[in-house]
C-alpha cells in the first residue's frame, strides 16, 4: 500500500481561488468587523446616553478623524455584509448557482459594495 505524502504546511497566497469564493470569505470577514465594531457603537451609544454632557462628549467623539474613518470602515463593512447577504438569498433560491452566475453575481457584488462604500464617505465626511 503506497502512501502520498501530503503537505506538511499549505501555503494559501499559491493558490488562485475564483471570484465567487473571494466574495464570500469577504462576506465572512465584513461580518467579524461589524461583530467587533459593534464594542465602538455601544460605548458610543453609552456615553450619549449617560448625561448631557457624554452626548456632547458623543457628537465630539465622531467629529475625530480616526472615529469618523472608524465609522466609514463599519459602514463600508455594513454595505457589503448587506449586499453579499442578498446574493446568498439569491443562491438559496437557486439563482446564480453555475459558474457563470456566480461570477456575474460577484462582480455585481463588488460593484454595488464600492457605491455603498463611496456613499458612505460622502455622507460620513
């Protein structure tokens, strides 16, 4: 019985994964920056919430570069989480399921995610 010998350690920058699979490990990480920038978004909402003065303190936060970037970074997050959650919709009702339509519904992903993304700079900024 011959053995194979299996790599030991895979190095993923060899490999060339279709687009298709791009997007939806993308539609996965947007979903970890929105689960770990909602700890931004509620201590934002605690300190408005606290006084008065924390709302000033509030407003004065997101008026910071660095909070405003945050901000366009969990929107940015947000619009490609909702637009990459459609086209999965859209695969469980078996559309988009061959290899052409998979592409076409990514590249129609990325396209609406970027005019979300500019979208929100405009308004954040």
């Amino acid at each position: 019985m011959k053995t194979r010998e299996r790599p030991v350690n895979l190095d993923l920058t060899k490999f060339s994964f279709p687009l298709p699979a791009l997007t939806s490990i993308t539609h996965r990480i947007s979903g970890v920056i929105l689960f770990v920038g909602l700890a931004f978004l509620l201590y934002a909402l605690n300190l408005s919430l606290s006084s008065p003065t924390g709302y000033a303190d509030a407003v004065a936060l997101f008026d910071a570069p660095l909070a405003k970037f945050v901000t366009w970074g969990l929107l940015t997050a947000l619009g490609y989480h909702l637009v990459a959650g459609i086209k999965h919709l859209f695969l469980d009702f078996d559309f988009g399921e061959t290899l052409q339509g998979a592409r076409l519904a990514s590249q129609i992903t990325i396209v609406a995610a970027v005019i979300l993304s500019i979208l929100a700079g405009v308004w954040v900024w």
